[in-house]
C-alpha cells in the first residue's frame, strides 16, 4: 500500500504544476486478542409436530392432565403417576385422583364404567389397590356394558387382590343384561374379594338374560353373611334367561346360600373353586336352572346343612368334585318341595364326612317323582354304619344308576338306600356297598324253565342270593297285568312269598315273623286288617269280624297267670262284663222282711255304654243273723244300687258282697 502510495504521488508530480506535499507515516491501530464465548439458551423439550414420527429419550416428567392420542408405545421401567383414561382403559384408585364423579369407590367405578366408548361398547375398569388394601362403599356397582373389572396388587386376602367392602344395604356389584348399550354380555371380573360387613342382599348378581359373564378369582371375604346369596344369578324375568356363566377359582366362605342360580342356562363352575361351608341352590318355584356343570373343586356344607339342593332343574351334572357333609344335611338333595329335579349326574370325585363329628345317614337324597340319577365311579368316606349312599322317598319311581361305588370299611350296611328304584345299572367289580345291590342290570339276568324273567340279587360278599323271577313269559317281572301272572321271592332255592294277581293275594310258605320280637304291628291306625281267619281247613274255619267303632278301642289281654281257654258269649250283642268286688254291706230292720235304711250303692269302674245289662251279686263273709240274698234295686251306666231283707224279726247284715254286670 506504501508502495503503491509513493508511486502515485510521483506520478502525479510530473505532469501537475509544482506544489508542496508533506508526507505523514500512517496510523497503525494497536493489537487486542477478543475471546468469544457463544451464547447458550435454555433447552426446551418439544414434541414433534403433527403426523410426523416422534422419538422421546432421557427422563421425562409429566405433570397435570395430558392427552396422548394414536399410537404410543412406552418403554422403560415403567410410568409413574395416576392413570385414568388409556384407549379403552379407564383407572380408578385410592383417593380418586382421576377426578371420577360420586363420592365413594361404588360410584367411582361407576363413573369410569359410564365413561367408556359406545361403539364398540365397554372396555376395562383397572383398580389400583391401595395402600389398606381394600375400599369401603355403599354405592352398588353396575355394570350395564361389556367390562373387565379387576384389581392389581395384592389386598387383604392375598390370592384375592384387592377387598372391596361394601357397608349398603343392597347388592355389592350388579351385572345387568339389558341396557342402552346391548348390557353386560361378555363382562370379565376377576382378582378381588368382595366382603359384606353392612346389610348387604347379595354380593355379585347376575341378571337380565345376560350372556358369557365369567367371574374368575373373586373371593367371598368372611364376615357377614349376604342374606340372599353371595352369587345369584337369574333373579328377574327381564331380557331372558342368564346363559353361559362361569365361575373359575371362585372361593366362598361361611355362606348359607353362596350360589342361588335360578333363570340360568349353561352355568361352569371350573376346578379351584371352593365353596365352603356354603349352601347352594338351583331354581326355585318359578324359575329353572338347565344345563348346570361342575368340574372339580370343593364343596362342604355347614352341620346339619346341605351342599347342593335342586328345587327346579332340568340337569346338574358334576364331575369330580369333593364334597364334605356334615350332621343330617346331604351332598345333593332333591326334596319334596321341588318343582323338578329332572337328571341329576354325579362322576368321580368323593364325598367324606371324615372332617366332622357327625355322620350322615343319607348321602344322596331324592323325594321328588320323575327325577334320574346318574351316580358313578365315587368314593365315600367316613361315613359310619347305617349310613346309605342313596335314598328315594318318592312314591313314583325313579330311574336310578349307581356304578362303581366304593366306599370304606365302615361304609353302608343296610338296604332301606333302595327303597322305590325302579332301575339300575351296576358294575361294582367287589366295591363296599349296601347289604344287597342288583347283579346286573334292569334286564333279565337268565331266563326260567318256565320262560319267565330272572333277576338276581346279591350281597357284597357273595354269601346270599335271592332270585326274583315271574313264570308269565309275557309280562316279566309285572305283577297282577294278566291272568296267572305271578311274581315270586325265592331265597335258598324255595319260595317264600308269591304274589297273586287273579285274586290280590299274597302267599306266604313260611311264617311271617318280625325281625325283633314284639317291635312290629299287625295294621296300623290308619290302616287295620279287616276280618281274621284262624282254621285247621280251607272251610272249616273261625271268622273274627270286628264291628264298626265310633272312636279307637284299645282291647287289652291281661295275663291269666296260666293256660286257660278263652270263654265266648253267645249274646247276639255285645257279652262284655265288669265286676266290682268287696263293696261293704248293710244292717236291716230287726223285723221279718225288714230291709236297710239305706241301700248299697255299688260303684262300677267304668262307665257302661247303656244300663241293658243284667246283675249278679252274691254275699261274702259270715252273716249276722239271716239276711237274704243280695238284689239289685236300680242300674245306671255307673252304679247298681243293691239291699237285702232280714229272715227273721232281727237285724240282719252281710260283710260285702261281690257283683258282676253281663251288656246284653
């Protein structure tokens, strides 16, 4: 530059005219070293725009109420915070901090339910167990759309998640099958316990022909009992019948009626369910339970209770399942008060009573006409002597299977069991039974020289047989159906009793004798033989035919101390006498013909049916003077007034005097 500066003054120079230049050294500014630190802002994190892929890492903190809609995939250890809408989610926690409406846990429930989608309806209800472990409500939960409601955590119970404790007066949880959403078909609950400690009707109901409910680890906590049933389900006649539910690891405690299933189509119950002490009940009066199914679990009644009662079925089967029973309460009981029990099944599994003081007399029950049971392959334990595996009661006959029993060696021993079966299907292979079972089937085991059918009934350990056979090789086996049919009981190969239905006899061929002396009637009240015959020849015979009563006469025979003959009247009447002894006598008048002043009154110890009888009396003792016999001066149905006179002209008596009155 310098240079360049010099040169274009001189140049200058030249051609201009002469002036005067000073020149002057430039200015050079002094060295300064800047040092430039860059500016830094706070970083702010943002997610990406709309409709773009978005990736987060590092530590986030949410706070507040925040939305995420789409698709969003957390990874990592976990969220923190409280959930409360999630896609079809909704959370429902201690201390509500979801903000949900009403104001206790029922209500909450409630709300989150309300708020799920309508198309498609229902979703899952997620309950946070809290730090006590359970919730306390009066508000009933209902559930009008499909929903899964289950609990996290571990409650009060352990395997039952969380407790929830309803203190109301009504229903704990209600499954409803009609509402605006197509109701609750399909609706899953499962990993809680429920506990009654107010006045609470049923714990869980199913109702309003709901479909496919299934209620799967839920717990009857113990406590209170629900005064109607922990489970009930069919209760309405609205929207139909309940079909297909299912109760899987179900425990219930201490309940007098732990399931009532009424209007109830296909209902499971799957193994792991307990039933404890806990009474149940299929149908009622009105409504009918079809299609029942058990498969496993465990199943005890309370003492003197019974586990299973059928008041109006189609079909309970149940298969391997262990029942224990208690006291005179049964495994399974079809009452007389039932509207139908129609089949009742029971395969596998056992029924003991080992747990308990008391023994059972009957283990299954039937009073109820028309009802087939099915019972086969079950062991019974513990059930004492005199205790039976079945009983019918009902006047119709029933159709009755009993296969491969077996039972220990202080089982059944009697066969009263089989009172009214009409039909059974044995293959018991030596297995502890009854004193006597069927050897076969209902069918004919042989057949007779005569062509009739032959039956043959053992005992268990082979020693008796007794054959029943009919010689008609028409009608086998039915008594009294058509001309010369006959039905025959043979024992040891001679009859001993045959039934006649020409003329309705009954013949015996060897003398009838109760099987303890003087502990069985001839007749009854109710139903007394009519005339007796007593002979020596088919003709030649004694008739004895009571006369009509007004009222029951009770005819006692004292002991005549020795063998004497039995003395008859010929009176076309009656014949009875009374006696009256020792009455003390009179004195008469100390004139002939003098009588007492006052007559002897002789009392009778009964009261007569009338005063148509005649008198006897005779004197005892040594007399004073000559007195006359005794004579009888008037008669009533009680007394006899009875004197005598003196021979001579002085008084004259008799100690006593004997009387006896003969009805006419």
């Amino acid at each position: 530059m310098k240079r360049l500066l010099i040169f274009f003054l001189l140049s200058s120079s030249a051609f201009a005219a002469p002036r005067d230049y000073k020149l002057y050294p430039p200015i050079i500014p002094h060295f300064h070293a800047i040092k430039v630190t860059p500016l830094i802002f706070p970083q702010v994190n943002t997610f990406c725009a709309a409709n773009l892929a978005c990736t987060v890492t590092g530590a986030w903190t949410f706070q507040a109420n925040n939305t995420f809609t789409g698709s969003n995939t957390f990874n990592g250890a976990g969220i923190s915070g409280n959930c409360t809408i999630i896609n079809k989610i909704r959370c429902v926690s201690e201390g509500n901090p979801q903000g949900w409406a009403g104001s206790d846990f029922g209500a909450w429930v409630n709300a989150a339910i309300q708020s799920l989608p309508v198309a498609p309806t229902g979703g899952e209800i997620e309950v946070g167990c809290p730090s006590t472990g359970n919730f306390v409500y009066t508000t009933t939960i209902l559930i009008d759309r499909e929903v899964h409601l289950h609990a996290t955590g571990v409650g009060t119970q352990g395997n039952g998640g969380c407790l929830f404790i309803y203190n109301g007066s009504g229903m704990g949880i209600q499954v409803y099958g009609v509402g605006a959403f197509g109701g609750a078909t399909g609706s899953l609950l499962e990993n809680f316990s429920i506990a009654n400690t107010g006045t609470g009707t049923v714990g869980i109901d199913i109702d309003q022909g709901v479909y496919g409910v299934t209620l799967r680890g839920v717990t009857d906590q113990p406590g209170t009992a629900w005064s109607t049933a922990f489970i009930r389900v069919g209760n309405t006649l609205t929207g139909g019948q309940v079909t297909m539910t299912t109760l899987d690891h179900v425990w219930v405690h201490g309940e007098p009626h732990g399931l009532v299933s009424l209007r109830n189509y296909g209902l499971n119950i799957l193994g792991g369910s307990v039933f404890d002490q806990s009474g149940m009940q299929f149908g009622d009066a009105t409504h009918l339970t079809a299609a029942a199914a058990i498969f496993g679990g465990v199943y005890t009644g309370a003492a003197n209770t019974t586990v299973m009662t059928v008041l109006n079925s189609q079909s309970l089967n149940i298969y391997g399942a262990d029942m224990e029973i208690d006291g005179t309460g049964y495994a399974v009981d079809c009452p007389s008060t039932a509207t139908a029990c129609g089949s009742i099944t029971y395969h596998g599994g056992r029924v003991a009573t080992a747990s308990f003081s008391n023994q059972n007399t009957y283990i299954f029950d039937n009073n109820h006409g028309g009802t087939s049971w099915d019972i086969r392959n079950v062991i019974t334990l513990g059930l004492g002597a005199g205790t039976f595996i079945f009983r019918n009661q009902a006047a119709v006959p029933q159709i009755v299977l009993l296969v491969g029993l077996i039972t220990d060696t202080t089982g059944p021993t009697d066969t009263n069991a089989y009172t009214n079966v009409i039909s059974y299907g044995h293959n018991f292979g030596g297995t502890l039974l009854p004193t006597s079972h069927w050897k076969g089937s209902q069918q004919c085991d042989g057949v007779v020289a005569s062509g009739g059918c032959l039956w043959t009934l053992n005992d268990t350990a082979g020693v008796r047989t007794t054959i029943l056979r009919s010689p008609d090789t028409v009608n086998n086996g039915q008594v009294g159906t058509t001309s010369g049919s006959q039905f025959e009981l043979i024992a040891g190969g001679n009859i001993h009793q045959r039934i006649n239905s020409t003329d309705l006899t009954t013949q015996f061929f060897g003398a009838p004798v109760p099987n303890v002396a003087g502990t069985i009637d001839l007749g009854t009240t109710l139903l007394p033989f009519g005339n007796l015959w007593l002979g020596t020849a088919a003709t030649n015979n004694f008739k004895f035919a009571p006369a009509a009563t007004a009222a029951a006469r009770t005819i006692n025979i004292p002991d005549p101390t020795l063998t004497t003959t039995l003395g008859l009247s010929y009176n076309a009447t009656i014949g009875y006498y009374v006696s009256k002894k020792g009455t003390a006598g009179c004195t008469t008048a100390a004139s002939i013909g003098g009588i007492c002043a006052t007559p002897i009154t002789v009392t009778w110890g009964v009261t007569l049916p009338n005063t148509n009888y005649s008198v006897v009396c005779t004197p005892v003792g040594a007399p004073t003077s000559t007195p006359s016999n005794p004579y009888a001066i008037t008669k009533s149905a009680t007394t006899v007034t009875v004197n005598y006179f003196a021979i001579q002209a002085v008084a004259a008596s008799w100690p006593a005097i004997d009387c006896m009155a003969i009805l006419d």
